[in-house]
C-alpha cells in the first residue's frame, strides 16, 4: 500500500468499491490522496455477487439509471484491464434470466417490452434454448432472456486489488466539510477537496436519505465450470441469481430487506434463497454450502446513487443500491472529473445529492394554510 501523504490533496470518506475506485482514479490522474475507514472492504463490497448487469437491472421508469448503468459497462472493461483481468475474474459470458412458471414467464416477457423499447441487445429464449445456453436449468422453466452485454467479476478481488493501491488511514470520520474531516481520535485532518463514501452509513454523517437495504447471499463450491453462465431467475414471483467464479464458488443471492443496521444471517433469508435457486437449477443441491452473509446496500428513495458535488462543497459518491460494482469504475471516473474541475463523462444531473433537499412543508405564511406543499421532492 503506498505512504499516506502528509498534505493529501483529497480525502475520501469509505473504503468500499466506490470510495477505493474513486481513490484510485484521484491517484492516477494525479491528486494526492488518502481514504479513511475503520475496516475497508466489509460493508456491501464484500457482500455483492458482481453482477455487471445494466440490461438484467433494467427496470420500468429508471431510464435514467440504465443509462448510467450502460455507460458503466462499457467503462469496465478499462478499469479490470488496468488492475488484471484475471486478478479480478471479469468475465464477459453474458448472463440469462429464466422463468420458472407461466406468471414468471409474463413478467419477463414485461420486462422483453422493456428492453425493446430501449432499444437493448436480448435475445427471447425458448425452454430449450435456455437448457442449450446452461444445461444445469430445470427442464421445466418456461423460457428466457439471454443478454450478451452483462458480465461479471468478483468483488472482492476488486476490492483486495483496490486496497493495495490507495493509501489508508484506518479510523472512521465523525465530522465533515468540504476540506476537513473530524476522525474518530479527534485528529482533525485538512485536505483541498472532501469525497463521502460512506455507503449505507452516508445518511449517519451526512443530511441525506440513504438506508440500508440487506441482503442475504450464499456461496456454494463445486466443480469448475459446473454452471456455465451467471443465471437469474424468477421463481414463483421472487428472484433469485446465481453466479459461477472461475474456481467453482457460485454466489446466490439475494434477500432484500428493509430493516436498518441488521446484518443477521437468518434461517428464513437462506431457506428462500435455497428453495428458489434449487427450483431453477435443481443440480446445485449436491454441492457444498460454504458461506452464508449479509451486507447493506446504501439506497435513497428513488433507487439512483448520489453522484455530485452539494452545496456544502462536499463530492458525494454513495446510493449505489444494487449496482454499486457495476457503476464504481464510471463513478470514479465521475468523482475525479469533479474534484479537478473537469466535465463528468455522464449526466450526473439526476444523480445531483441537491435532488433531497427541497422542501416539503412551506415556512412562508403567505403560502396559505390549506395545501402546504411548496415543492415536491424527486
Ligand atoms: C447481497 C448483495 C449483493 C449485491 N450484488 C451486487 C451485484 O451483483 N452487482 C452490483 O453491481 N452490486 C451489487 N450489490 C450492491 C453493491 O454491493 C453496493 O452497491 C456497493 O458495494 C456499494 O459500495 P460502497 O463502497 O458505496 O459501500 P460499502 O462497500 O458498504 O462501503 C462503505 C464503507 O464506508 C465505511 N464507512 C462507513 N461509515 C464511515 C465513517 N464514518 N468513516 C469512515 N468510513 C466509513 C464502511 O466501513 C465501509 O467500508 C450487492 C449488494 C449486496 C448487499
């Protein structure tokens, strides 16, 4: 790990996927820059899957974070080449979602409107041609949709690769401006420019609504190649995902639930994932369950991240939600751009953490009584 600098230009609150990414771009184009966190690398970076899946993350009235989301993908190429691609299990296989039953069929033929009217690469899928594509699928699923484009990679070699490039100072912030942060021991540390990346404790240090969102996940070990592709399915109405590293672990996922700071692993949240993943790709149950976790995904309320500079000077970088590995490459790349007062490659517009801070009751007594509502936040 390099030195920590005694003036750092930059100092990024958080060490996961996004704070370290950030880090690093900041180091390559040139700042001097430290990250602070008490454990880098165990929140949700540690917790995710990989998937790199703008398509299969595509969902009705997000245009905006599918966007995102594609401009993301095509920056990740870059970003494993430069760390190894190897080093970091990025595969380019592309990824099937499959239907378990007729209900599940017509909500993936739902989402097939979707992807046409974006104008996104997918291929409808038959039964059989989905057993074709990955042979470990149930014979009885109802068809599928094969996307070229989403890939995947292994977060946690990510981060381990992150951690050796970027130097840390192993202490949480308890207070932050735009150049300074407050650490835990009381050190109060200058710097020019202050990014926040806290993930899902971003709304304990600063004024903005993002929660924790957990999810379960489990890892199985089994022969390598045992599952050819990453596959998502829905079964029975709820989805579930598994993907296969190149070693032979296989990442199911995941819960999504909504109960604050609890990273419990519990004997329902693994129960589901079981029965669901068992269902759609029945010859997994011989292998071994190796892991089971949970981790919090930082989420605001309208599912987008919060990628921009506020008007407290600060450069936030947090609500990744579901696709923080897919989007850290293009965030970075996006934080640098602001710190240096550079143009972001992306319209960080909808992305702005100003978007929150609109109020909902008006002070203004001229405002009336009977309808207090001035603005409506996004
Ligand atoms: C089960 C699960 C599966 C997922 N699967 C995928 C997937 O397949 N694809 C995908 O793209 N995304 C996935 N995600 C989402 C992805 O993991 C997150 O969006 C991403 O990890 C968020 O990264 P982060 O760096 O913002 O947060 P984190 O990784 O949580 O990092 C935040 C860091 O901030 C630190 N911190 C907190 N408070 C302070 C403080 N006061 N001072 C200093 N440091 C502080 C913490 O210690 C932590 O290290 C998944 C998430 C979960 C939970």
């Amino acid at each position: 790990m390099p030195d920590v600098p005694a003036m750092p230009d930059v100092i990024v609150v958080g060490g996961g996927i996004i704070g370290l990414s950030a880090a690093w771009q900041l180091h390559r184009d040139g700042a001097e820059v430290v990250v602070l966190d008490p454990a880098p690398g165990t929140g949700a970076s540690h917790a995710a899957a990989g998937m790199l899946a703008p398509i299969h993350e595509a969902y009705w009235g997000e245009s905006h974070i599918l966007r995102l989301n594609l401009a993301a993908s095509q920056a990740w190429p870059a970003f494993a080449e430069a760390m190894g691609a190897d080093a970091v299990d990025y595969r380019r296989n592309g990824m099937l979602m499959a239907a378990y039953d007729a209900d599940d069929k017509a909500l993936l033929d739902n989402l097939g409107d979707l992807h046409e009217q974006e104008g996104l690469p997918v291929e409808r899928l038959r039964s059989r041609e989905c057993r074709t594509r990955e042979p470990l699928l149930a014979p009885g699923i109802r068809g599928g949709v094969y996307s070229p484009l989403d890939h995947q990679a292994n977060p946690r070699r990510v981060v381990a690769e992150l951690l050796g490039r970027v130097p840390i100072i192993p202490i949480s912030a308890t207070e932050v401006s735009r150049n300074r942060v407050v650490a835990g021991d009381g050190r109060v540390l200058a710097c020019q420019q202050v990014v926040v990346a806290a993930g899902a404790w971003t709304g304990r240090l600063l004024g903005v609504p993002i929660r924790p969102i957990k999810g379960q996940i489990i890892r199985l070990s089994g022969p390598e190649g045992l599952l050819r592709l990453p596959v998502r399915g829905v079964v029975r109405g709820s989805s579930v995902y598994a993907v296969p590293r190149s070693d032979g672990e296989i990442v199911v996922g995941a819960t999504q639930e909504e109960q604050g700071f609890d990273t419990r692993v519990t004997a329902g949240g693994v129960y589901e994932l079981l029965r669901d993943v068992l269902a759609l790709l029945p010859g997994l149950s011989e292998i071994d369950l190796v892991e089971t976790w949970a981790g919090l995904r930082p989420g605001a309320p309208d599912n987008a991240p919060i990628i921009g500079t506020g008007d407290d000077g600060i450069v936030y970088a947090t609500g990744h939600y579901r696709n923080g590995i897919l989007t850290a490459p293009i965030t970075a790349i996006a934080v640098s751009a602001l710190v240096q007062g550079r143009e972001p490659p992306v319209n960080l517009s909808p992305f702005s953490p100003e978007r929150f801070r609109t109020s909902l009751i008006s002070t203004d007594p001229a405002a009336g009584t009977s309808d207090q509502l001035s603005e409506v936040s996004a």
